[in-house]
C-alpha cells in the first residue's frame, strides 16, 4: 500500500534571477543549514545569529534560575542571572558573579560548551561568507543582433567591473527552448551556441562576444516571434582567474528571447583621450540601429 505524502503548501523559490513556484517540497531541511547561512542575505544572516544568540542566553539563564544560590551575589530576580550567562558565554567572567554550587558549575560548563561551537560555528560561517570569490562583471541589458563582417550575429557585453585584470577568461552562450518529441512529449532542450570570442586572456575592461547566425546555427531564420512559440531564452556564463586574490569567479546571466534587440549594435563605450583609454559605462547598456 502506498503510503500518502504529508501535503505542503506552495513555495516561492527563487532560482538566480527567476522565480519560481515549487509543489510538494519540505520547507525545512537541517541537512541544508550551511546552503541556507550561505545564500541568506546579510540582513537575515546578522538577524537570526543575534536570535540563536539571545535565545542562547534566555535558555541558560532559565536553567540557573531552576536551583536558588546556583550563582553567587547575584539579585533576586531574573536579569543578573541572565547577563551572568552573557558573560559566561562569552568566556568573560568579570568575576563578581560565579557559580557556587555543584548545579551552577554544571549549566555553567555545558554553556561554555555551547559558547564555543556557536563562536566556531559563527566565526566560519562569517569567514566563508566574506572569503567566497563573487564576480563583480556587468552584462549588457540586452543581447543584440546585427550584422558583422556580412553575417546575422549575436552579440552579448561584458565589462569588468573591478578594473583589475581576470587572466584566462572564458564565456558560453546556451540556448533554450521548449522541444517536443515523436511521441509528443514536452521537454526543454539546452544548446551550446558557437563563438568566435570565447576566450580572453586579459579581462580588464570590456568584452563583446559572438555568435555567427548561419546555416548550423540553432537561431538560423528565427525572430522574435518565432522565438517567443518556443519559449526560448538564453544563458551566459562566465569563469576567469582574478589575480587580486589568486580565485576563481563565476559569473552568470540570463535573458529571454524577447530581451534581444534586432538589427542593431552596441553604442561604443571606448575611447581613447590625450593616449589614455577611457571606458564610458554610462553608454554600456545602450544600443542604436544598424
């Protein structure tokens, strides 16, 4: 007999730059506590540290408040016994409150206990959370299709915007759309689209990539509209060495089929004033007709 599945109510997922709705998934999962402190923004990330931080102390300040004269030369009442265990957890110890009993030294161990896998646990969690390599490279608003030495090409902009040099830079650009097979089943179809620049080996500045539109191309004798019946949309990514820190970063971006701009360029971002070159990033997303 099959046992039935515990329901749950939809969740909003959001997946990079895209939301999706997700049916028939636990909203919890210890297992994934590292992914969840990791991804959480920063707000978050502070907000619930001073939550398990503050719960911490109300815990172990209740425990002491079970035994009377667990603490010595505390107050009667709750707030000396619950910065006594603020002190104790933080291994200050000030001195003028201390256990004196057998019970007070034990809740008093096991939280100094605690206190140091929450400030190992906190300490490498914040260590992960400023080391992790982010790439801070721009890409154009919008793909564009125009014409490049004679032939139809795709055309996607990079720019970096660290100034500082990526050596071994590469980039890929996938396609995809919806596909049906012989049996009429639906399914989305990834393809690698061909470039001509695919590999820089200085990334400083800007960086243009290609995709010739010819015969063996997926996008060949397609437009918007056609486009649009398959829901195509289109995935770049991104992967240098930064010599700063001696890391790999990682860079992503997605558009639909709509977002391409037909028959037009980008407007030129580089110049050269008095031998100097000079990048315009006020123009990095714009684009005229051909």
């Amino acid at each position: 007999m099959k046992t039935p599945t515990k329901r749950s109510r939809p969740q909003r997922v959001k997946i990079g730059d895209r939301e999706i709705m997700a049916h028939g998934l636990e909203r919890w999962r210890s297992g994934d506590l590292y992914h969840y402190a990791m991804t959480a923004t920063w707000k978050v990330f502070i907000g619930v540290a001073a939550c398990v931080y503050m719960a911490t102390n109300l815990l172990f300040a209740f425990l002491y408040w079970l035994r009377d004269g667990a603490i010595a030369n505390v107050k009667p009442g709750f707030e000396d016994l619950f910065y006594f265990s603020i002190e104790t957890l933080a291994t200050v110890g000030y001195g003028e409150m201390h256990p004196q009993t057998r019970y007070g030294h034990i809740v008093a161990t096991m939280e100094i206990f605690t206190g140091l896998l929450i400030t190992a646990a906190l300490t490498g969690l914040l260590f992960a959370r400023f080391s992790r390599p982010r790439a801070r490279v721009m890409f154009a608003r919008n793909p564009v299709v125009g014409t490049v030495n004679g032939s139809p090409t795709l055309m996607v902009r990079m720019a970096n915007a660290r100034h500082n040099m990526i050596t071994d830079a590469s980039a890929k650009l996938w396609i995809t759309r919806l596909e049906s097979s012989a049996e009429g089943i639906r399914y989305r179809r990834f393809q690698e689209l061909r470039l001509d620049r695919a590999i820089n080996p200085m990334f400083a500045l800007s960086w243009t990539i290609f995709h010739v539109i010819d015969d063996v191309s997926p996008l060949y004798r397609q437009d918007g509209e056609t486009l649009a019946k398959v829901e195509a949309s289109f995935v770049v990514t991104f992967n240098g060495l930064d010599e700063t820190s001696a890391q790999q970063l990682n860079a992503r971006a997605t558009y639909d089929g709509a977002d391409i701009v037909w028959n037009s360029h980008y407007v030129d971002i580089l110049d050269v004033d008095d031998g100097v070159p000079r990048i315009d990033y006020r123009k990095f997303h714009d684009t005229r007709p051909e």
